[in-house]
C-alpha cells in the first residue's frame, strides 16, 4: 500500500510540473487581454459621452434655429396683415353677402395661422407640431376658400370695392404661401422623425402619381382631407380672376386677371418643400413642358436596387429645356418623324393604335453639330412626358455586373412612369457592333440592353420611346439597328436653314445686313454645319471689337460698337472653315441611302 501511494504522489507532482510551465506562459496573455478590453470599454464609454454631447448640441441648435425662423415667420405674418383689424372694421358696414363671405373665410384663415404659430413656437414634441400643423392646414382652407369667392366677385363691381377686395386678396395670398411653407416643414419633420412607411408596405401607386401613397405620415392624411374640403367650397360660375401663386416660398406673385374658368388647385407632393404648394388648374396642350416627376416607394421595382433606381432618376429632365420646334431651323422631316412618333401619341393614345402604333426606336442620325441633341430637348420640352438623358458614363461602372443592373434600373423606372422617353446621346458608344476582343461586362451590358429594349419580357402595349443619336451609324450593332424602325438623319442645314440660323443668332446684336447680305453670306458657308455657323457668327461679332485700340476697350462703352456687317461675317469665313469632311459625308449618305428614313 505504501508503495502504491508513493507512486500515485510521484505522478500527481510529475503533472503538477508539466502544467506550470502553460499556466506561466497563458496567465500574462489572459492579463493582457483583460487589459485591452478594459480600454476597448473606456474608449467606447468616452465616445458614447462624446455622442450624447454632439446630439444634444445639435438638438439644442436645430431648436434654436427652428424658433428663430419661427419668430421670422410671425414678422412676416404680422407685417403682411398690420392693417387688417382697421380694415375689417371699415369693410364691415358693406352689407353684401359676398363680401361679407370671403372677409368671413379672411378672419377664419387669419385666426387659425396665429393659432398655430403660437402653438407652434411653444411645441416641445411631435404631438404639438401635428396639432399646429392641423391648425396651418385649416387656415389654409380657410383663405383658399377666401381667394376663390373673391375670385368669382363679378366685374361691374365699383372701382373702390374693386381695389379693396385685390388688396384685401393680397393679403390672402401672402398669408396662403407662408403657411403653406411651414406646413411643407412640418410635414418633413414629421415624416422624417417617424421614419413614415414600413419597409413591408408595397405601394401601388405609379411613379408618376401626383397623390401621397395611403401609407404616408397622418399629417399628409390630414392635408389630404383639408384639400378635399376645400373642393367643395361655393364657386359662382363666372370668374374674372385666375389665381397664380409662385412654387418658390419666399416669393409671392401678383395673380393676373384672366376670364378662364381655372380654380385653385393643390396637390400634395412626395418631395420636400413643394408639399402643399398650389398649382395652376392644367394648362392648354398648346403650352408645352416636362412635368416634374415625383418619386414613389422604391421598394414596388421588382428585382431592383433603390440606389441604382435612385442614380437613374437622377437623369430625368423635370425642367422643361425651353427648345421648341420653332427654336430650330430647318429638319422639318425630323419634326414631322418626331411628331408622329412622339407628340401625336401623346396626345391621342387612343387614335395611334394598331398598324399606328409608334415605333418604339428612333437613331437620329447625321453628321456632328447639326442639332440631334437640340432635337431631342424638343422632344422633351414638347412631349410632356418623362424624359431620361442618358450617357455612357450612366450605364458603366468599375464593379462587374454593375452596368446589366443599371440598364434593368433604366428600364424599370420608364415602366413605372411611362409614357416615357429615353435619350441616350452617342449610342454607339454602348450599342456598338460585338467584337471577340472586347470586354465580357461591356458584352453583358449590350446584351441585357438590347433584352430590355425589345425581348421576350417586354409588353406590346408599353408606351416607352427610345432615341438614340450617333455621328457614326455605321457601327451600330445589327440587333440594335432592327429595334431603331425610324432611322432619320440630320444634315447639313440647306441655304433657307442657314439664313434663319444666321437671323435667329443675330437677333439680339446690332447689324448692318438685309435680306441680300443674308443671302450671300449663305452662299459663302456652303458645306457648314449648326455649330459651325454658331462659331462664325461669334467670330464676326468680334470684329467690330478687334478695331478698337487694346487700352479702349476697359472703358468701352456698349453704344460705341459699331454694328455686325456684312464684311465681319467674309473676313470671318477665312478663320472658320467647316467641321464635317465630305467624306464622312459620303459614307452617311451612303447609309442612308441603304438603312435610312427615305422621308
């Protein structure tokens, strides 16, 4: 027995051993460790304090600043309406019941606006400021009632009344955009602090839409049903007045008087702080412009990320370019292409059915500076539809797979607010002829494009319009050149061109040439383009300056210029020759005579 425990001892002290040596070589490492997350804890803890501090910062800030344009915006208030107690009290003894009505609706509106500012300057949560913006929203009704019964005063009122009740609408209107922008800031607030719509929610609303989505902040709800109300105020049906309110808050426009039949209207928006501005009742068709495109929940594009559907809406033209057909000289084949193919379906989609459907390609095509691009923001000053201008740089990225999920992007985003427009400017720089020695992204991108343009997914119904412009057609791929049906070029501008070009540059400068020099100077840039007329033209406006002594011209007086003559424009064609080589032109005339538009 003794033996046996002298061993079992023997061999606990061996392992006693054997472990020591691990025990010293962990036991440092563990206190280190240790130590290292004690520090990472401080560091966090400092920078949780730091957090708190800047946040409250700018909290503190945010609500400095806030009160600040509040103050601002009760000056402005007060200002617009220093007079209006004396004045009610002069209108009172009038005894007609109009006028009675809309000083009725003034008061009304005026009582809610200092309501809600003061309760807006006292607010010290969301639940105040949703209250307050109740009350700016009822005001606004109020006053928008005002406008429209005075709007529908009749006109063989007297002098006096008449310049009491423009003064009296004034004050209105005033009143009308001030609250109307802090509605606008309200709501953003509102709808950011809440974060507005879930994540889940699928909204069914186009892209397009000009009504807030159901799932929106209950403030929108609000102003929804305010707007609503004030659809079913008592219009006479005779008005004199048109009401015209300017989009940008710190202007207010005098309205023109007018005898159309237009009513105020308002539409909430999606974007920031264009909620709750009034809008003109819609225009004629005669008066053209882009309309300006409101975003929906992203999250309803099927198998398409928000940031790249974002990046494509970028790209939209929401401000009408200002081009018309009458801006441009001469192309009258492309106009009439452009018109049928464009303009005529949007007006009557109804008509162009069937064998007259649209073509849903069009390639302008010709040699450079010609006005492609000048076509095409005619197109989209005239259209009324969404236009998307898109380039190369829009479509290709560094990542692989990027560019095939941007082109499913562009395309998602026309679906959802067609009838749409996508221009893209130097397509052969995208749809050119595959080659076995390019790159396999650049390959995927012609291939889901061309799938996107017309493949088996697309709808025969869709009413999406793709234009392509290129000075070099030739290079086309042939699968893109059978989805452009309307191949139509843009040449070189013909004498009659040249002379109303030279008129319409001319235009705003003092010259010296009648129909004859126009004539001549016509015949001497045979062969010039648009662009290359536009740069003669700026050379012979500098020729009156080029006589003038060098140490003049600081002080040179505007009327001391001589006029543009004649013999600018000839000293002029000596330094500005033409841009197009007759054998690019040769080769586009070529073309066009075996794939062109012979119209």
């Amino acid at each position: 027995m003794k033996q046996a425990d002298c061993r079992h001892e023997s061999v606990g002290r061996s392992a006693a051993l054997l472990q020591s040596p691990v025990q010293a070589l962990l036991y440092p490492l563990t206190k280190l460790f240790q130590l290292i997350l004690h520090c990472l804890a401080f560091l966090l803890r400092l920078l949780t304090v730091d957090l708190y501090y800047w946040l409250f910062q700018r909290r503190q800030s945010a609500t400095v600043q806030e009160k600040d344009d509040i103050s601002k915006l009760r000056e402005r208030f007060a200002m617009a309406n220093d007079n209006d107690g004396n004045d009610s009290r002069k209108r009172s003894t009038n005894s007609e019941s109009d006028v009675e009505s809309y000083q009725d609706f003034h008061r009304k509106g005026y009582d809610y606006i200092s309501k809600a500012l003061t309760m807006d300057e006292a607010s010290q949560s969301m639940r105040d400021r949703q209250k307050a913006m109740d009350l700016y929203l009822q005001g606004i009704v109020e006053l928008e009632r005002g406008i429209i019964a005075i709007e529908n005063v009749p006109p063989s009122v007297p002098e006096d009344r008449a310049r009491r009740t423009d003064k009296l609408r004034d004050k209105m209107l005033t009143n009308l955009e001030l609250a109307r922008e802090r509605v606008a800031d309200l709501n953003l607030q509102i709808r950011t602090n809440k974060s507005t719509v879930p994540a889940t929610t699928k909204s069914k609303f186009p892209f397009g839409s000009s009504t807030m989505p159901r799932t929106t902040s209950p403030a929108a709800a609000q102003q929804k049903k305010f707007n609503n109300a004030a659809k079913v105020a008592p219009v006479a049906p005779v008005s004199r007045r048109q009401i015209s309110v300017n989009s940008r808050p710190a202007e207010t426009n005098k309205p023109a008087r007018s005898t159309s039949r237009g009513r105020l209207a308002t539409r909430p928006s999606v974007s920031g702080r264009s909620e709750g501005k009034p809008e003109p009742s819609p225009r004629a068709p005669s008066t053209p412009s882009t309309p300006r495109t409101t975003r929906k929940n992203l999250g309803a594009l099927k198998n398409v990320d928000s940031a790249m559907a974002n990046l494509i809406l970028d790209q939209i033209i929401d401000n009408s370019p200002g081009v018309y057909w009458d801006t441009i000289a001469g192309q009258q084949s492309a106009k009439q292409a452009l018109q049928e193919t464009v303009v005529w379906p949007a007006l009557r989609p109804e008509v162009f059915t069937g064998l007259r459907a649209p073509a849903k390609g069009i390639l302008l095509f010709g040699p450079p500076g010609n006005g492609k691009t000048l076509l095409a923001k005619a197109v989209a000053t005239e259209s009324k539809q969404t236009f998307f201008n898109i380039s190369a740089s829009t479509l290709t990225s560094k990542w692989v797979g990027e560019g095939e999920k941007l082109v499913r992007a562009l395309f998602a985003c026309a679906r959802e607010l067609q009838p749409s427009i996508i221009f893209i400017d130097e397509v052969d720089s995208i749809l050119s002829a595959r080659k076995d020695s390019e790159h396999d992204a650049i390959r995927r991108l012609k291939t889901e494009f061309l799938i996107q343009f017309d493949g088996v997914g697309t709808a025969s119904d869709e009413r999406i319009l793709v234009m392509g412009a290129t000075n070099l057609p030739q290079e086309l791929d042939l699968a893109a050149l059978r989805r452009f049906p309307k191949r139509i070029m843009i040449s070189l501008p013909d004498e009659e061109a040249r002379i109303s070009m030279l008129r319409n540059l001319l235009k705003n400068h003092q010259h010296r040439l009648d129909q004859n020099d126009f004539e001549e100077v016509a015949d001497l840039t045979e062969g010039y383009s648009g662009s290359d007329l536009a740069a003669l033209a700026k050379d012979a406006a500098m020729g009156p300056i080029r006589e003038i002594d060098p140490q003049l011209v600081p002080t040179l007086k505007h009327k001391e210029i001589r006029p543009i003559t004649k013999a600018d424009f000839q000293n002029s064609v000596n330094r500005i020759r033409p841009s197009v080589p007759q054998s690019s032109l040769a080769d586009l005339d070529a073309w066009a005579q075996k794939f062109g538009d012979c119209t």
